[in-house]
C-alpha cells in the first residue's frame, strides 16, 4: 500500500512524478484547503499560497462550467507570479472578444487542412531519429508541437530549443530562481515584441500579423495584449502536446499487444487518444478565484479563495468512471475533462487530438514492436501543471 | 434551415451556448439544445460560425425544403 500523502505536498517533487497515489488517497476527502506553493515562492506574497483542492468530477465539471462565481481573471498571482496572459487568465466579456479573435486558427477544418505538412514534420523528425532506442522527448515530442505552433504563429521552427526553454521557465514556479525566470519571461516578452513590430511594417499570412491587424469592437489591441496571445500559445501549444505524445506512447510501450492491435486496427486510433487523455492527460491542475460564497460537495468556500482544479483526479473519479485505474477502450471516452468544460474549453483541442493522431499513425506505420528502452525513463517535476516526461527512451524497432 | 447536433459526436463542452446563446443553451449536464426551430436568414452567419467552431464537429446545418 503507498504511504499517505499529506494535502500539503501535492506541490512536492514526488508527488508531480507520481500523482495518482495521491489523488486516490485524497480525493473523497475533497475539497480541502492546503498549501499550494510554500511562502516565499512567488515575490511580494509573504506567507504560503493555500488553495482549496476539487478532485471529484462533479465539482470539477461544475466548477469549469460556472465562470461567473470562479474567475480566471481575478488570480492574486497575476503580475506578481506570471505577466497578464490572454484568455486562460481572463473572465468574459473580455475573454468572449479575444478567443473569437483566435478560434477561426483552430477549427476542425482548419486543423485538418493543416494535417498533411504536420504529417511531413511527423515523418522527417522520424527519419532523422532513426530506429532502436530513442529517446523520443528530444528526437520527437518537443519538435514536432513546437514546429506546429510556429508555424500557426509565424515564427522560425528552428528556434525550438529556446522555446522550449522559455516555457519551461514560464511553468516552473515552484522550482527555478525567481530571477532567472523572470528574465527568461522578458526574453520571450523581447522576441515577440520584435516579431509583432515587424509584421507591422510588412504583414505575413499567420497568427501574429492577424492580431496586429485585429480590431475589437473598433480598437487595435494593445501590445501586451498581443504579446500575452504569443506567450499563451507557445506555452499551451507546447507543453501540453508534448506530455500528451509523452504519455500516450509510454502506455503503448507497456502494453504490446494493444500496438500489434492498433497496427492492424487503425479505427482504435482516436479511442486510444481518447482513453490516454483520460487516464493519463497532460494537463492536471489549474485555478480559479471564488467570487461569492460557494457551497461545493458541502464544503463552504468562502469567496476571494483560490480554488484548484484537478482536471487528472476528477479523470479517474470512480463515482464517473467505471474501473478508473484501467485503460481500457470500451468506455464512454466522451466525458474526459482533459480539454476542461465550458467557456475556457482547450482552444488547441483540435489541434492536440490531430498531432497525436497524425504521429500515433506515423509510429504505427514505421516500428513493428515500441517496448520501453535500456536507458531509465523521468518524469518531469518542475511544474505541478502538467504531467508528462522529461525523458523518455524508447525501443522503436522492427522491419516495417 | 435548421440545426442539427450530432450527440454522438457532442462532448458537452458547451462552446454553442457560449458563443450563441441566441442559437443554443446548454443545460446543467452541459447538454446543448437548440433553440430556435427554424433560423432566419438573420442567423446564417452565427448559425456558420457555430458549426465552425464547435470542437467535436458535432453542429450541422440543414437547408429546409420549400
């Protein structure tokens, strides 16, 4: 039996590697208040960061659906711990304004028209990484969303490994300098700044130049406003897929006779994706700021308090879904809240669901067997926010 | 025209209703409905735009017969 985790180390190293224990040990408990980041972690807050954890799905799928009494935008860490991001930091009607300006990049359609060169990137990171062990993290999982996003945005893909650094340093709150990660947010804050006054004299087909161009209700929008878009997306489109891919092929390596099925079955594509959000999503946990006194699972919430989401334990909520521990394919895979609920609902979802796909096809298509490799696999611990791989080597082998 | 949701295909993230509200609701288990039998023509362009948008392609738009 694992030992018991006390509320207060949800944030601690080991429990960011390996979460589950502690959701199913705290979840029927919840909500309960604890410490989220211990005091003197973000500057000009002096005593610890508590935060009320909801791990049941109810109050997880009800939460992210009542925007009016739990606020993105109202988080006291704004300003001090992260700049202002667009949307995911936002309350309507300022939230409704931006993401209409975005959501036309990420429908379906144009996600699917976007489909073959991913595709192209998929197969050239491929070729380059060659077959046996790799380790897939650097060879493949950061590359390839990092390229996508780029190219959405309209910078260079080559610039990848800063990027990536960039986001690490965005997300790591709780484990990097606070100097240092601030001065790598003003690096990332400096690029697109520059990238932003140039599509300003001369305009690109991408993401930058339409927010440049854009107008809301008959205004340009300011140059922190365009900025927080960039940083948003790189953050989002990065970490978040990557640790997707991450997960879902490490769940394949373990389980070969659902590769052999899923070689000659390619209609178990999405249900696995599906499943993989489910069971081992990227994304576990984000917050919201009570505006009224709220009453959840009869536990009284006073308002001002932040309160965090734990998107992973509502994911395997027994009370929800049946045999929550298992992957399994034959369950409703419709009522994952991996993506979130309502108005706040993961813009890149479409976008997510495509790369996996497109790249769980391109590894079916090359290696007969995946099987977990010689070198160890880590989990990331730098951010309680996502769960995912720092490394990741593989087995990638087999004529094919 | 009318409006067709596919709740095979519908995951309850209750875009519709958030950006329509004049065209969907959504009830408490996140469920669209749609509200308007028969759109005019008034609504085309908002009745496009949540088909595009909705993330499960889950929203079809059906021309009526005369």
């Amino acid at each position: 039996m694992d030992t018991m985790i006390s509320p207060d180390n949800l944030s601690t190293r080991e429990v960011i590697a390996n979460p589950y224990p502690a959701y199913q040990q705290l979840r029927d408990r919840s909500p309960f208040n604890y410490v989220d980041l211990p005091a003197g972690t973000v500057p000009g807050i002096e005593g610890p960061i508590t935060s009320w954890a909801l791990m049941k799905y109810p109050d997880v799928y009800g939460v992210l659906r009542d925007h009016e009494r739990f606020s993105s935008a109202r988080n006291p860490l704004v300003g001090k711990a992260f700049p202002p991001l667009v949307l995911i930091l936002d309350d309507p009607p300022r939230h409704t304004r931006f993401r209409r300006l975005v959501n036309k990049t990420f429908t379906l359609k144009r996600i699917e028209a976007l489909s073959p060169w991913i595709t192209s990137v998929a197969n050239e990171l491929l070729d380059e990484a060659g077959r046996g062990e790799i380790e897939i993290v650097e060879r493949y999982t950061i590359p390839l969303p990092v390229k996508v996003i780029a190219r959405l945005l309209g910078i260079p893909g080559e610039d990848y490994e800063t990027f990536k650094q960039w986001s690490d340093a965005f997300l790591s709150l709780a484990s990097m300098d606070n100097d240092q990660r601030m001065a790598s947010i003003q690096e990332m804050v400096g690029y697109f700044g520059k990238i932003a006054a140039a599509r300003r004299t001369e305009s690109a087909e991408d993401l930058i130049t339409a927010l440049v161009e854009a107008e809301v209700e008959g205004e340009k929008l300011e140059e922190w406003e365009i900025l927080g878009f960039c940083m948003l997306l790189l953050i989002a489109g990065n970490e978040t897929t990557t640790n997707l891919m991450g997960n879902l092929f490490n769940i394949l390596a373990a389980r070969p006779k659902l590769w052999e099925q899923l070689r000659s079955d390619r209609s178990l594509v999405d249900p696995v994706i599906e499943e993989t959000l489910r069971y081992e999503g990227p994304v576990h946990r984000l917050s919201r700021v009570t505006t009224a006194d709220v009453e959840l699972s009869g536990v009284q919430i006073p308002a001002g308090e932040i309160v965090t989401v734990y998107f992973a334990a509502a994911n395997r909520d027994p009370a929800e879904f049946l045999d929550p521990d298992e992957f399994r394919l034959d369950r409703d895979l419709r009522n994952h809240v991996a993506f979130g609920m309502g108005i706040h609902y993961c813009l890149g979802a479409p976008l997510a669901r495509a790369e996996a796909k497109i790249s769980l096809n391109a590894f079916l298509d090359r290696f007969p067997v995946i099987k977990p490799g010689q070198a160890p696999a880590v989990r990331q611990t730098m951010t309680p926010v996502v769960y995912g791989f720092e490394r990741l080597p593989l087995m990638l082998d087999g004529e094919g | 025209m009318h409006l067709v949701i596919d709740y095979k295909k519908c995951r309850k993230a209750a875009q519709c209703s958030y950006l329509h509200p004049e065209l969907f609701k959504a009830d408490q288990a996140g469920s669209p409905k749609v509200l308007v039998d028969h759109p005019g023509e008034e609504l085309r362009e908002a009745a496009e735009e949540a088909v595009e948008l909705c993330p499960n392609g889950a929203i079809s738009i059906v021309e009526d017969e005369d």
